[in-house]
C-alpha cells in the first residue's frame, strides 16, 4: 500500500518528492564527502587516486548480501587467499576474486597465467607468472598496470606506497631485480651475477629494498640479505647465512627487517645492526606476518612435525608467548591480536596474551586458514567456511 500512497502525496515546486529530495541530499553528501577526501588524499600523498576509485568502488559492489558461507570452491583451484578490509581476495586459477563477510563474489579480473602468484599490500596487488614474464599491477579489480618480460619471473613484492618489485631471470646474469615506482617507472636495477632471488620487501616508505637471495660455493648453498637504498648505486648492507636457508623478508616498523629461515630468526635494526636467533635443533615449518608487524611461527622441535611450537612475536622482534604442541599443525595465520593454529580437524585461536579463546571443530580435509578480528577463515578441499574467532559456531550452521 505504501506505493499506492504514494501517488496521492503532493509534489513540491520543482516536482521532487521528499523521498527524492531526501535521495539527492544523500547522494550530494556523498560526493562532497569524496571529494574532501580525494582532495586530502592528494595533498598528503598516502593514497593515490586510483585507490581510492578501488575502494569506493569495492563499497558500492559490496552493498548486497551472498548466500553466505560455506562458500563451494575446489582447494586446487585456489593459488592464494588473503583478508582485505573483512572482504577474502582469492588468486584462482583464471583469476582474481573477492569474497564479501556473506560470501557474495565481487570485483572478479581474468588472467591467462599457468602459474600464478599473488602478493598484496591493503587493496593492493600483484599478480605473477611463474612460468612466464607476465606480470600485472592491481588496485582492487582495476589492474593499473600491465608487463611482459623477456624472462621468467621468480619473485615479486608491492609496498604500501605503492612501489613495487620484481625479479627475474637474466640474460648473463643469475637474477635481475627491477622496482618501479608507483607512477609505473624504473627506479631501480640491480644484477645479481651468481645468486637467485628469493624473496623480496619493500619499506613502507617506498626507499628502501631487502632482498633474500641463494648463493652456491664450496659445494654448499646458503643464503644472503641485501638492503638497497634506491638512490645509491651500492648496496647498503649485505649479510650472510653461512648454514641457513632464507626463505621470507618483510620491513616492520619503518626500515627495520626481519628474515627468517630454515634454522634462523634475524632481526636487522634501520642502523644495519643484526641480531640472530638459532632455532638450534628445531626447524621452521609455518610462518605469516601481520599487517602492523606482529608475526607467528611454527617451528617443528627436533625437526619432527608431530612436535610443534607456536611463537608470537611482537613489532619489535620480542616473543610474546610460546604454546607447545604434540600433533602436527597444518598452517598458521596472525591478523596481530588474534592467531589461528589449524590442525587435522580443528583450529585453535588465541588472543595476543596467548590465551586459547576458541576450539573449532570441523569436517572435511584442511588446506589453509585465514585469520581477520572476530572470524576465521578455512579453506578445505570443497570450499571455504566461516567461523567465530572466540568460539566453535560455524556461521554455516
């Protein structure tokens, strides 16, 4: 009936009605509301316009409920899973995908890649080939830029001022590394002649690089750190790891570094100061960082994945707290207050004091879990699920 009334109410002057008065006044509010922010935007130079054109967009497609999870998908047709402001960005085969809190699908961009890698930073991507030197840059859905070199790639990273690195293979050389600026220009090369890049992390300040590389002599491989300034043309510090293996570097809080490795945790000031720790005995088995610095690893006691233990660290490299397991962990994620442990059939959850606040069961056979504030993530062979950080309701049933 409220149509019906309609009708008969009266118009006012210029023939719109309160409820299109009321839209437009919205809608103005709106616009203005965007434009301080673009204009805020620019002046402060954190976000570029084309992510904030990302973010607003992902808003309005976002508007509208999903069946909800669990949300079907086959696990091998998943090549990487993040959380992005409570939406799960998906790398599938063909594609890049989002997932909103009700599991509907948005922002959906096609790729041809045979094997893909995705490494993101906020709502932004980038997406590489592995078997090619396809890469692409993305903010949200909207990919900004697009290459193709002439070698393969073998590792990537995007920073949080929107730089981003990628390193191939050369042509007289081991490795190539290549960062480009946020405006999509080269801004730094180096030549690697005898080692093979790893792994790659860009300082949130868009400055500064380190880079895990493997170097092979006296028939034994091992592994270095550099750190680049990308206004010198020297390297600005180069460490070695006589007898370990690196496998992952990230910058936290400001220029400072942390890499980790087989049988090693090492923490480098911005001063260039470094300082180790041996896991001796154990030997690293899972390992994830949080956004704001804070990062969990599992490491398997006397290298047996049937005895495990979980170690928190805070943003300045101090243990936080330590749980010890007798069964095998599957994966783990931190979000930087709360940790998921995924076992066999169940996941674990902790606050940032190390108190266990949720035991969650679950059927089918485990790949990985996602950890993002008051939910948890799962991905099974079948599909994802959605449950509670504190308890063991899956929202799916």
């Amino acid at each position: 009936m409220e149509n019906v009334k309609s009708k008969h109410k009266k118009s006012n002057k210029n023939g719109t009605g309160k409820k299109g008065f009321s839209a437009f006044i919205i809608i103005a509010a709106i616009i203005i509301i965007l434009l301080i922010v673009f204009t805020a935007a620019q002046k402060l130079g954190n976000m570029t316009v084309t992510a904030m054109v990302s973010d607003v967009k992902s808003y309005f497609m976002s508007l509208g409920a999903g069946d909800g999870y669990p949300y079907s998908i086959k696990a091998d047709e998943v090549k990487g899973m993040t959380i992005n402001n409570k939406n799960v960005v998906l790398l599938l085969n063909d594609k890049t995908t989002t997932l909103t809190p009700t599991a509907k699908e948005i922002m959906p961009t096609n790729h041809k890649y045979s094997n893909p890698v995705m490494k993101q930073n906020g709502s932004k991507i980038i997406v590489y080939d592995l078997d090619s030197g396809k890469f692409r840059v993305q903010s949200g859905s909207d990919i900004t830029k697009e290459y193709e070199l002439d070698n393969k790639i073998m590792a990537a990273a995007i920073g949080a001022d929107g730089n981003y690195a990628v390193a191939s293979y050369g042509d007289d050389v081991q490795s190539v590394l290549t960062v480009y600026s946020k405006r999509h220009k080269k801004d730094f090369i180096w030549n690697f002649k005898n080692e093979r890049v790893v792994d790659i992390a860009l300082s949130d300040n868009g400055k500064y690089a380190a880079v895990a590389v493997l170097n092979y002599s006296d028939a034994k491989v091992y592994s270095k750190l550099y750190v680049f300034n990308f206004t010198s043309e020297d390297y600005e510090a180069c460490f070695e790891y006589k007898n370990s293996i690196l496998v992952k570097v990230d910058y936290v809080r400001g220029e400072n570094i942390i890499a980790v490795g087989n049988n090693i945790r090492s923490y480098i000031n911005s001063k260039m100061k470094k300082t180790d720790l041996s896991f001796g005995s154990d030997e690293l088995h899972n390992y994830c960082m949080a956004d704001n610095g804070v990062s969990a690893q599992i490491t398997s006691r006397y290298g047996s994945s049937l005895l495990s233990t979980l170690t928190v660290y805070s943003n300045k490299n101090a243990a936080e707290y330590t749980v010890d397991f007798d069964h095998e962990v599957k994966w783990v994620d931190t979000d930087g207050k709360y940790t998921a442990v995924l076992f066999d059939k169940e996941i674990k959850t902790y606050n940032k004091k190390g108190e266990q606040i949720g035991d969650i069961a679950f059927d089918g056979e485990p790949v990985r879990v996602e950890i993002d504030g008051t939910k948890v993530y799962l991905l099974t062979l079948v599909g994802i699920e959605c449950f509670n950080t504190k308890d063991d309701t899956a929202e799916s049933r």
